[in-house]
C-alpha cells in the first residue's frame, strides 16, 4: 500500500523526528511504502526573525564570557535536516491540497501532538484531513496526541473536525486521556496505541549510531530539560552531587541525543520522548513536570507501564531528592514488547 504520513513538521524536535522516521520504518517492515508530507515554509531559519535572541547572545558574550552559540537555531536545523534527509523519506508540498495528486491508497495521521491547534502548522482542520474530503483512500489516525487532557478547540472546530473525523477507517490516539476527548467531543471510538517511536527495538535505534556501546569512564546524568528553571537546575545539581555523576546536555545531533540516553545512569528531563527512550533502553529517570507541553501525555505513558516502579532518590544524608522511575529489566522490555505487538496489529488491521 502506499502511504501518505501526515505529521508535525519535521524542525528541531528529536522525538518529533524519531517518532516520524519510526512510523515510516515500522510501515516499510510491513511491506508498504510510506512517504511523509512537509509543508514548505516552515522551520527554514531565518536571521531577521531572531534579533531579540541575537542581542541576548552578543550581551553575554560581553558580559559573562558566555559559549552560547551565536546562530545556535541555524547550526541546529543544519545538523537535524541531516538525520532527516539521509533517514527519512519525504516530499515537499505548497499547500496539503496538492496531495490530492499523489498516487496514494491511504493517509495516516500522526503521531506527536497532531491534533492540537496551537502546535499544528496550519488549518486544525486539515489534520482531520479536510484537503482530502474528495479522495478515495484509507484515512487513519495512529497515536495522534492533542497533547494535554483539557479540550482547546473552539466551537466551530470542534464541529468541523468531528464531521471531518466520522469518515476515518480507524482512530488511535496515544493518550487514555485522548480516548476520552474523542468521545466527549468528537463523538468519536477511539483506540489507545504506543507512540510510534516504541514500535521499534532498542537495537534499532543504536544501528543509527556509530559506536552505541562504547565505554565512557565518567558515570554520567543526562539533563535534557526544555523549559530549563531555578528548580530544574538546583534539582540537577543535588542528583549530580549525591551520585558523582557527570551531567551531561544534548549536542546538535539526533545520535548524539540518543547515545546520551543510553549512556546516562539517570535521565533528568521534562520532555516526552527522552522518557520513552529512558523505558527503550531501560534507564532510570526523574520527570520535571511540565503544564505548558503538557502533563497528560506523561501521565498516560506511566500508567501503561505496570513494571516501571517510582521510588525515592536520597541523598547523602538519607534526604529525598526527589522521585525517580525504574524500569525493571526483566519485566519492562516483556511488558513492552506485548504492548507493542498490540500496537503493530492495530496498524496491521488498519491497512488491509
């Protein structure tokens, strides 16, 4: 079958583009081919747009004697659109109209925060597949997330999306809360799955890697905190200081983020798809919860998980610290690998 994957834009957001390239290769392995759509005009950096940052940057370096990159975005997206041209397949579109034209069986929407307004680029309506009203395909929606628990819709598009959303074939979302929107809003069944990014084994993720298994001699803790604060760096540090460990940041590229990963003895982080990848490659991690991006996503992922057990990171001084998340390592990759089989006969049965 040939594909059409109708996602987030592919920018600067490692899980974004994980969870893009994962859905891509978990279809190939079906035998389909898959092909995502990027919307042009999104994400090209652009100097003009980012005077406030530039000033900010030229101020410290001055002043503190600050490393901050100056064109930091730019050397960024440069270094993504790499992983991206080399690893994922994609075609360029004007206006998502224009997939009208492309010799397609089926779309499938998702997965990442798809369906919430303020993070899709464009028409809300148009991840509910509007452009495509007139096609004769399958429409699927796998793992599509609206990103929070709360509905942030207006009115008029939650009328049209749940008139858009009644012709779908099949409709899985990646959050239990989703399920419940679904049905309160859209008066739409919808079926619960793994973000795509589980769909693969860890050793699939470390073939993107160079040398995934070499030593460090550091015990190291990998910070990868997107809304950085006083107490997301004052709780860094006590881990840092209680374990000797050596923190750790996310450089430009996408191995690199994941060979962190696998490299950390703890995970410390407010994002997603760094918990997903800390239950992949079965590290211990310490969420800082995060309103804005939204905890629900967080919350649904832990619940899934009935052998990730949350205990008490202590100090020196037998203090807590905080709580962190532990994967067992027997029973958490078996616990993943059914979920995961189930998640893969979802998407099976969807396109036959």
């Amino acid at each position: 079958m040939r594909i059409a994957i109708l996602t987030l834009p592919l920018h600067t957001n490692y899980g974004g583009i994980l969870q893009a390239y994962a859905l891509q290769k978990a279809l190939e392995k079906m035998g389909h081919s898959a092909i995502v759509i990027r919307k042009r005009g999104y994400g090209r950096f652009n100097l003009f747009l980012h005077p406030y940052r530039l000033l900010r940057r030229c101020a410290k370096k001055i002043l503190y004697w600050s490393t901050t990159d100056f064109l930091y975005e730019k050397h960024f997206f440069n270094t993504i659109q790499r992983f991206v041209d080399a690893r994922i397949k994609y075609e360029y579109v004007d206006n998502y109209s224009q997939v009208c034209k492309w010799p397609i069986d089926a779309i499938i929407v998702g997965s990442d925060q798809v369906w919430r307004p303020i993070y899709f680029y464009g028409q809300i309506q148009d991840a509910f597949l509007q452009f495509a009203r007139k096609m004769e395909i399958k429409r699927v929606s796998y793992a599509a997330s609206f990103g929070t628990g709360e509905w942030e819709f207006t009115e008029l598009q939650t009328a049209q999306c749940r008139q858009l959303v009644s012709i779908f074939d099949y409709v899985s979302v990646r959050e239990d809360s989703g399920v419940v929107l679904c049905d309160k809003f859209l008066s739409c069944k919808a079926c619960h799955v793994l973000d795509p990014t589980m769909l693969l084994d860890a050793s699939e993720y470390k073939g993107l890697i160079d040398c995934p298994d070499s030593f460090r001699s550091s015990r190291t803790l990998f910070s990868y905190v997107m809304d950085k604060s006083n107490y997301t760096t004052d709780l860094t540090e006590r881990i840092e200081k209680a374990f000797g460990l050596l923190k750790r940041e996310a450089d430009y590229s996408i191995e690199s983020w994941l060979q962190e990963i696998i490299n950390a003895e703890i995970v410390i982080t407010d994002s997603f798809h760094a918990s997903v990848f800390s239950i992949l490659f079965n590290k211990k991690f310490v969420i800082c919860r995060n309103e804005k991006r939204g905890n629900a996503r967080l919350q649904s992922l832990l619940k899934s998980f009935t052998t990730i057990t949350e205990e008490e990171l202590l100090d020196n001084d037998g203090q807590i610290i905080c709580k962190v998340f532990v994967p067992h390592i027997d029973s958490t990759p078996y616990e993943l690998n059914r979920l995961r089989q189930e998640s893969l006969n979802y998407l099976k049965h969807a396109l036959v």
